[in-house]
C-alpha cells in the first residue's frame, strides 16, 4: 500500500513538474511577446511624432 502512494506521489510530482515546465515556457513566449510589441509601439509613437 505504501508503495503504491509513493508511486503515485512520484508519478503526480513528475506530471506537475512537466506543466510547470509548460507553463514557463508559455510565460517566455509571452513575455517575449509583449517586449516585441511594446518596441513596435514605441517605433510607432515616433512615426507619428516626425
């Protein structure tokens, strides 16, 4: 009996590591994202002022 939860302890935290993995690379790209569109609407702010 013991065994088996600890089974399925290390199975669950392997699974949750592997999402949270996931999910920072999503952040990343999101990140990354919105520094690209900031930089575009800097760009863009200037365009309109000359």
């Amino acid at each position: 009996m013991n065994q088996l939860l600890e089974e399925k302890v290390a199975d669950r935290t392997a699974r949750l590591e592997e999402s949270n993995q996931n999910l920072k690379q999503a952040n990343q790209k999101l990140y990354t994202a919105y520094e690209e569109l900031s930089r575009l609407d800097k760009a863009k702010m200037i365009l309109f002022v000359i």
